[in-house]
C-alpha cells in the first residue's frame, strides 16, 4: 500500500467532501415530489410509522410493494429526523430532504467508499482520488444521489461490498504467507516423508504437514468476507437484482482463493480452496447475506399489518407461508412487467446512453422563476451519465479485456466480472420494460476499468521521463474534461432554470429529449 496513510485518508476525504458539497447542495430542489418519489416517499413513511408500507391512497392498510424494505427503511430514517408530508397532504418539518437526506449521504459515501476501494486495488493514492472524482463528477450518480428513489443504496451496497473483498484479499493472502512461513520455519529439521518411510526408527509422518503442502493451510476466520456478505445482503435487501453482484463477487472472491494457494505453493490449489475456504466461502455468500436479506424484512414480521401477513393465519409457520406468497406474487409482477413507458430502454442502449430518463420537466415562461429570456425557459432532471465516463468506460471493457488476456492481471478481472453480473442478466429479459438508470451499479466497475487504464497510462515508478510526462498529461487532460462536462451538463441534472435554446444545445441527441 501507499506509504503515509494520513495523507490517503486526507486526500480521499477532500474527493468526498467535494461529492457531499455537490449533492446536498439545493437538494430540496425541485420541492414537492417528482417520478417514482410517489412511491417511495410514500411507503419510507408508512414504515416509519407502522413498520410495513401502506397503501398510499387510502392511507390504511397494507400496499402491495415490489421491492424489499431495506432502501425505504433509509429513506424512513432521514423522514423521521428532517420530515415528511402526511397522507392528507401535510408538511412536517422539510419533507423534501427527509426523504432525499439519505440518497444524498449514500451517494457522498459511495464516492468515498470508491476512491479508498481504488486506492487500495491500484496501490496509489493518486489514483484512488482519480476514481473518486469521476465518480463525483458523474452525471447519473448524481441525480441518483438527490431524488428519493432506491438504486443509489443498491449501488453504494454493492460498492462496500467490493471494498471489504479487497481488503480480505489483502489479508487472506497475508495470513497465507504467515502462516506458509510459520510451518516452513517449524518444519526445519523435520525428516521428509520418504525417509520417515524407509526408516522405522524415524518418527511417523506428519499427517498434518503433508495436508498442507497438498491443500495449504487453514486460514481461520475472515472479518472483511463476512462483511462483504452483510453488504450484499443489504443491498438484496433494496432491490433483488443485487443477486447477480452476488453471484460475480462470490464467484471472483473464490477464483482469488485459489489463486492464493498457486501461489503459496499448494500442489492441488483447487482442490485446497474446495477443501480450506469453501465452508467459509459459503457462510459469507450464502448464508450471511440470507440471513440479512430476510432481517430486513423484520418490520414486517414483527407487525401484524403488512400484505399477505395473515393470508395463512396467525402462527410463526403460516407467517413464513404468507411471506413466501409475498415474494412470488412480486416474482409474477416482475416477469409480466411489460407495459410501455415513454423512458424506457433496452438493455444495450445504456452502454451509449441513448435513453436517459428525465425524471423531471418544467416550461418557464419569461419573468417567472427566474426567467430573463423572452423565447421562455426549461427546467429539467434528466438522469444522463457524463459522456465522458460512460462511453470511455464503455469502450475502454475493450482494452480492459486485452489486459486480462496478455497479463491476466486479477484487477482487470474484477472489472470485467463486477460490470458483466450487474449489466449481462438485463439482456436476458428483452420485453421487460426498464430503464437507463438500473445502469447504475455498473458504474463503479466502469470507473476502476477507467483507473486501471489510466494507471497504464502514467506508467511505472521506472518508465522514462517522457512516457510519464506524456501520461500525465492524457491523464490531466481527461480529468479535466470530464470535470467540464459535468458542469456544462449540471444546470438540466440539478432542475435550473436555463433559456430554452441553452437546453436545447445540451440534448445531442432525440432521444435525450
């Protein structure tokens, strides 16, 4: 890791901060509701106060919800400290920020999260600030970070998670080596196994050194595995695609076990990894992140209000029974979810963003609000990505690949593996209706495909002065593009009002209209 850990900390924490200032600023703009905050504004409040979602209309009884409680138990929290509006209409305290303080401080902490996850992947505190700074700078994250809607605590669960698996890297393969050179040092003076074999008066082979150079050795409890479950599991917890983060991440964090014992000089590392870390492996993906999954849903357990509580009855198995009858019915809404939507997209058009989704538009005419233009004004939230992050990160999976196949260099990997399970599973529903923002937890995978390229770029401690001049430089000078894009773009994704020929000129394309 980079030397001097005050300074790493300093300079990933001014990234954030930059992130925070960003997001909260204005975030009670535009006021009222806007697109899916209907929904869930409405159901974080009816979990604050009955502890289930309920029907929003009526503002009794239960509603039928399509999505897990975790992100609207978030949203209930900030609605409980900064405020709401009531079914009837009634402000309490600020009900804008109540119900958009929370995605602002996950989309402050994912950026964070990013640039000490990069930091430590890429082993430069230049580079982790890099990562965090275009996650900051990105024009989709943003929005996401400032309207009470769920993806942006998918997408942060899903980036904790991927910063604890490095840090179990780092420390599994650490305890490894320690514990290869704790036995090397024990086993000195110890006769090999073919002699003990041809000698009676030798002692008996050790049993337990002969298993560990065939398997490796043991390597005990992993905190930051089981911490990277939890996080998975919390993020299943908001929206249930995080299962297939689940299955990239834990597939990629066995693949690094037996890597590991290659390493260490293990003669079956397969087999070793199969035999050493599939138990704890399996207690860390599995079962951890179930049971979070279903902790989330304690509210509704505990209560006696929420939908299909007591279809069965009212004992602990008819709960189970009417829970699972939950989860199914919302199974059959999500595969017959078909119906036409002015924003929606496929699957592959996200990777050039040619359907963002304006979640918010406005016409002002001249002297109101602000308007000092005689053809009249726009005021818009367009959930749009910045270009330069999208479709460099985009093209840039090309060259990621190419480095996987020359160097088979594990970041790569990462990069590969983390945006194919949040983007690959989308194409496998055609005719569902969607939209370009469950993009988003492809992002992060996107930026470190972006900061690992940039790495190769800027070049080693030992490459000449002109390859590293002529880096930095490409590196700068896409950083500071990147940096004016999201200004030029920010007045259409924070909702300012803007002459309508300057809104105009920033929809490139029709679809973006």
């Amino acid at each position: 890791m980079p030397g001097n850990p005050l300074t790493g900390w300093l300079a990933t924490l001014s990234v954030a901060v930059l992130a925070g200032i960003l997001r909260f600023w204005h975030v009670t703009q535009p006021r009222g509701i806007y697109f899916d905050e209907v929904y869930y504004t409405k159901d974080a409040l009816g979990l604050l106060k009955a502890g289930y979602e309920i029907d929003s209309n009526s503002c009794t009884g239960p509603a039928f919800v399509v999505h897990p409680p975790f992100g609207k138990w978030l949203m209930a929290a900030s609605e409980g400290l900064f405020g709401y509006t009531s079914c009837n209409g009634t402000p309490h305290g600020s009900p804008e920020l109540g119900w958009r303080f929370s995605a602002a401080l996950f989309g402050t902490l994912a950026v964070l999260v990013l640039a000490r996850a990069a930091r430590r992947m890429f082993r430069s505190t230049l580079l982790g600030c890099f990562a965090g700074l275009l996650m900051a700078m990105d024009g989709l994250e943003f929005v996401q970070s400032r309207i009470g809607i769920l993806d942006i605590f998918l997408m942060t669960g899903i980036v904790v998670a991927l910063a604890c698996l490095l840090v179990d890297r780092d420390h599994g393969r650490a305890r490894l080596a320690d514990r290869l050179t704790t036995a090397a040092v024990a086993a000195v003076g110890v006769p090999s196994t073919s002699a003990a074999a041809g000698d009676p008066d030798r002692p008996p082979v050790d049993r337990r050194t002969q298993r560990r150079e065939v398997y490796g050795p043991r390597l005990g409890l992993r905190p930051w595995r089981l911490a990277a479950g939890a996080a998975l599991g919390l993020s299943m917890g908001v929206k249930w695609s995080a299962l297939y983060s689940i299955i990239g991440l834990s597939a990629l964090a066995l693949a690094w076990d037996v890597g590991a014992r290659r390493t260490g000089g293990a003669r079956r590392p397969v087999l070793g990894a199969l035999r050493r870390d599939l138990p704890g492996w399996f207690a860390g993906f599995v079962v951890l992140p179930t049971m979070v999954f279903l902790a989330t849903w304690t509210g509704w357990f505990v209560t006696d209000g929420g939908y299909y509580r007591h279809f069965y009855g009212n004992g602990f198995v008819d709960a189970w029974h009417g829970w699972w009858k939950y989860q199914m019915a919302v199974l059959h809404f999500h595969e017959g979810l078909h119906q036409g939507h002015a924003s929606a997209s496929h699957p592959l058009s996200w990777l050039v963003m040619a359907r963002p989704v304006a979640y918010y538009y406005l016409p002002v005419t001249y002297g109101k609000s602000g308007c000092h233009d005689p053809a009249g004004c726009s005021r818009e939230v367009l959930a749009l990505g910045n270009p330069a992050v999208w479709w460099v990160g985009v093209a840039g999976l090309l060259a990621v690949l190419a480095w996987w196949v020359a160097r088979r260099d594990w970041r790569a990997a990462l990069v590969l593996v983390g945006f194919g399970s949040a983007f690959l599973p989308w194409l496998l529903f055609p005719a569902r209706t969607m939209f370009f923002f469950y993009a988003l937890p492809c992002l992060p995978f996107l930026i470190l495909g972006i900061t690992g390229l940039a790495g190769l770029a800027l070049g080693s401690r030992d490459a000449s002065d002109t390859r590293r001049l002529v880096g930095a430089l490409s590196v700068g000078l896409y950083t500071i593009v990147v940096v004016l894009l999201f200004a030029y773009f920010y007045p259409i994704l924070a909702a300012q009002v803007i002459p309508y020929s300057s809104w105009r000129a920033r929809m490139w394309f029709p679809g973006w209209i």
